[in-house]
C-alpha cells in the first residue's frame, strides 16, 4: 500500500530548523488512542516502556496464524455471536468464521484479555510462546462497551468477516461481473504475489486506480463459503488503525462525512 507523508515535516529556513506544529489528531500511531506506551493517548498505558508498535507487531517471532502482519499478540478464543444471527431478511453474503485481520483487532476490542499481553515483550529474553503482559499493574482489558469495547457479542456490529456484495467474485471471475448483490460498488483487483487482491476504490487521495490506504481494503479469504479464494469485508475494510487524523472517530481510512465510508461501498 502507498502512504502519504506523515505531518510535522522539518524544514531548513535561514538556518533556523522549523517543525511544524501537530493539531490534536496525530498523523501516525505514536501519540494516538492507539499507542499504550509511555506518551500515549490510549485509554490506559504504561510507563514501562515508550515504544508503540509493541503492542501489535513484532520484528520477530510473531503469530504467523494470524492474518495481520508480524502479529505481536495472542489471538482471542471467541466464541462470538455472529451478525447473521439476527436473520435480517435482506442479507445476502455469506460469513467466514471470525479472523483474518478481523480477530486481530478483537484481542484488545472484544474486552477478553489485557492490552499489554504479547509474545515478544520489549528488549532481550522478551519472548512466550504463551503471551505475558508488559505491565500488569497499568494495563488490563479494554473498558467501556458497547463501544469501544465492542465485545464478543457482534449483532450490533456492521457486519465483518462477511463476503463483499453478497459473493459472485472469484479468482475465475477476479473482476466481480457477477456480484449477486448489485447494490454494491464493483471492486478492483490486481494479482500481488501471487495472490488474488480486491478494494473499493475511493476518490480520496488523489484517488488513482491503485490500492491505497484511503481505499476501502478487501481481505482474500478462502475459508469462507465457497472455499475460493474470495474478497471479504473486516475491520480494517473501515479503519486504518495507525492514521488518526480524520476525525471525529480515529483510525477511519476516510471521513464519514457525507456518510462517504458507507458510499464506498453501499450504492443506497
Ligand atoms: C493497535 C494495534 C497496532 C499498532 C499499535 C500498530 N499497528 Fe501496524 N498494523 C496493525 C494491524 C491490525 C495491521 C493490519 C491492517 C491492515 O490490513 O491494513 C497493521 C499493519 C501494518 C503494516 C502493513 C500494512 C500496510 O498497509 O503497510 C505495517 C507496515 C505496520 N502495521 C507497521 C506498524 C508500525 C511501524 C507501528 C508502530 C509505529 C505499528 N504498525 C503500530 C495494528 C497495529
Ligand atoms: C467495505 C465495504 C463496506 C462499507 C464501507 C460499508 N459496508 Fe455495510 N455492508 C457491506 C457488506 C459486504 C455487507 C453485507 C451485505 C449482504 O451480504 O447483504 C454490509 C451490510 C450492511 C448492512 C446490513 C444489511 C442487511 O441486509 O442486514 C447495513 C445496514 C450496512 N451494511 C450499512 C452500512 C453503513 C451505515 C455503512 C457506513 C457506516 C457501511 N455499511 C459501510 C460492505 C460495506
Ligand atoms: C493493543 C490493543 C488494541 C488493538 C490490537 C486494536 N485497538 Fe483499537 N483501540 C485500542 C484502545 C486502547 C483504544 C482507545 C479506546 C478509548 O477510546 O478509550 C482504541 C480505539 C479505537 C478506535 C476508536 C477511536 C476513537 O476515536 O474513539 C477505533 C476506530 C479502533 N480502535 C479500531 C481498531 C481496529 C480497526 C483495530 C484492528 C485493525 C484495532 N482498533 C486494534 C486498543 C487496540
Ligand atoms: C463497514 C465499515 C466498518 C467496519 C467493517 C468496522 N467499523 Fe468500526 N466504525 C466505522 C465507522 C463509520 C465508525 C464511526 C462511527 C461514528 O461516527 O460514530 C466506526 C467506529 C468505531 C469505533 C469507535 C466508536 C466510538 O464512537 O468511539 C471503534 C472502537 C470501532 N469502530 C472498532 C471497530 C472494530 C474493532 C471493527 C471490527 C470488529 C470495526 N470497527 C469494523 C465503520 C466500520
């Protein structure tokens, strides 16, 4: 994916090094909801340590069954009560279990385990196989349900781990003329290392024809009802968990005004 420069760009003028000043919302994740450490801006932290990426990545020694890369901590158990089981009569697609990068953001989100347990813990020795927390006494489970503690009760979510236009889209078929539901935005594809890729693309961003962050990011699946390889919809379709500067919900890939998110996808 393409990244757009962070803000707090440092300029030479006449010798005298300027910084320009950070709004409230933080281009990156350091300083944001999302970083735990020291300086941060999540709901609980630590003083432990001050570095951020931690608490989801690791350079070594991640969970490679988890499908969010370098993936730092132990993924939840579930169960979760999916949102099909409310039998809303006007939904088409059908659901893979709960994963992906779907279950990565539940090990904090669905409120089961402290925020602070990873494999590899900052500096030397850090490394269980069985997760242990950075710092007990600072940092427990996420507070605060509904939201944002979302819970392993998932009715009351907009649908994740769930097909993209009701399926019709499939390798054989990668450029998705057969979306079942034609309610929904045709998707663009690109093969990428061998593997099938799908997004929605968005007009933000100078909006190009390639996968950018600011596009709404499809997830290839092939545990899901057609066992194909096939493009699903998770959490990380909405939200991009190390950008917060649009606002007034961090970690969105876009602004909802307009209601353009659900636009992107949703032709209502
Ligand atoms: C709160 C959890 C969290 C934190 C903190 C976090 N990440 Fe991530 N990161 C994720 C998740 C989840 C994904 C997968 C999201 C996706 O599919 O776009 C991801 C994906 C990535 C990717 C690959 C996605 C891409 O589009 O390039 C990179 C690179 C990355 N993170 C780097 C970092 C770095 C560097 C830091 C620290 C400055 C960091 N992350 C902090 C959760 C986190
Ligand atoms: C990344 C694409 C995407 C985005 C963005 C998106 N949706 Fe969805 N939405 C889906 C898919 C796929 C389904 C499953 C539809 C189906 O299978 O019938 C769905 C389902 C729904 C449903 C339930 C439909 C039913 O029949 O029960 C509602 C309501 C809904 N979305 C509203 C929204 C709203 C409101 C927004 C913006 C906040 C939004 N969606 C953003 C893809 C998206
Ligand atoms: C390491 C734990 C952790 C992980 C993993 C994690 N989050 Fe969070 N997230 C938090 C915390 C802590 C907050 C702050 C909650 C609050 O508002 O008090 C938060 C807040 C948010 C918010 C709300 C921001 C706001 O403005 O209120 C969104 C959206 C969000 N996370 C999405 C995600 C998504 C999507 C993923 C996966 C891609 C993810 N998170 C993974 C810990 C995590
Ligand atoms: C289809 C798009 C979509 C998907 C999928 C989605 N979200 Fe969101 N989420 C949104 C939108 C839009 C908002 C902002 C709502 C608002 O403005 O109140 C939001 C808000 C949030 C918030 C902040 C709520 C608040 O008011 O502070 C959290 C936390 C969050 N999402 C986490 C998640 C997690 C975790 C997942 C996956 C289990 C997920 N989201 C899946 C679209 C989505």
């Amino acid at each position: 994916m393409r990244w757009v420069a962070a803000s707090g760009t440092v300029a030479w003028v006449g010798g005298v090094v300027l910084t320009a000043a950070f709004v409230s919302a933080q281009a990156g994740v350091k300083g944001s909801k999302h970083d735990l450490g020291a300086g941060g801006n999540a709901q609980q932290t630590t003083t432990v340590t001050s570095e951020v990426c931690v608490f989801c990545h690791t350079p070594h020694g991640s969970d490679t069954t988890a499908n969010a890369p370098l993936w730092n901590k132990k993924l939840p158990a579930g169960p979760y009560q999916r949102y099909s089981s409310l039998q809303t009569s006007t939904l088409d697609g059908g659901e893979a279990p709960v994963g992906s990068v779907s279950i990565a953001c539940l090990s904090c989100h669905d409120g089961t385990q402290a925020m602070d347990v990873v494999i590899n813990k900052p500096g030397q020795l850090g490394y269980n196989a069985n997760g242990a927390e950075i710092d007990p006494g600072s940092i427990g489970a996420m507070e605060g349900g509904p939201i944002p503690m979302l819970g392993t009760d998932l009715r009351n979510d907009h649908p994740i781990s769930i097909q993209y236009g009701g399926g019709g889209c499939s390798t054989s078929d990668a450029s998705c003329a057969n979306l079942r539901d034609k309610d929904f935005v045709v998707p663009a594809t690109s093969l990428i290392n061998g593997v099938q890729q799908w997004w929605v693309n968005t007009p933000v961003a100078g909006g190009t024809a390639n996968r950018e962050k600011t596009d709404m990011i499809l997830y290839t699946r092939s545990d899901g009802p057609t066992s194909g390889p096939e493009p699903f919809v998770e959490c990380a379709s909405c939200h991009d968990p190390h950008n917060e500067t649009v606002q007034p919900v961090s970690f969105m890939r876009i602004s909802n005004s307009g209601s353009q998110v659900c636009l992107a996808c949703h032709i209502k």
